[in-house]
C-alpha cells in the first residue's frame, strides 16, 4: 500500500476508484480497460462503485469521485422519472 492510500479501504477498492478518477464518463475505452486492469465487467464494476460511494470513508478519501458519480446517478434517476409511457 502506498503512503496516499486510505488505510481503511481495500487496495481493490482504492484501485477500482482511482480506475473512475482516470475514467470519470461512460466510454469504449473505459469499458476496454476494465477488465485488463481491474479483472471486473461493466456491471460488477458499477455496482461496487455504487456501493463505495455511500462510504463515508471512501467520501472522505475521494470527494470528487463520490460526487461525480451521485450526480451522474441523479441526473440518471430524474431522467428515468420524467419518461412518460
């Protein structure tokens, strides 16, 4: 573990969210990555993100990513509310 790491979050878990710093928006090139990188698909990938990021100690250790992807969720949740069928 490096001296910047967050000593209370799993080395996977800092990886995983210094992957979303590097690759913060939806891409090719990131879903291309991941798995070389992380060893994870899309889908795990987002779901462990969703969960680390209501972390207070994964808040505490990166704000800027915490907030990207909880905007990102409510701009994704009010769109999916405002659809009309």
């Amino acid at each position: 573990m490096k001296k910047d790491d967050p000593p209370s979050l799993a080395e996977a878990d800092v990886a995983l969210l210094r992957f979303e710093q590097k690759w913060p928006s939806p891409s090719w090139a990131k879903s291309t990555r991941m798995r070389p990188e992380l060893g994870l698909t899309m889908a795990r990938y987002q779901q462990l993100l969703r969960h680390l990021v209501t972390d207070p100690r994964t808040v505490e250790a990166f704000p800027d990513v915490c907030a990207s992807v909880l905007r990102r969720r409510a701009r994704d949740e009010a769109r999916r509310a405002s659809r009309s069928f």
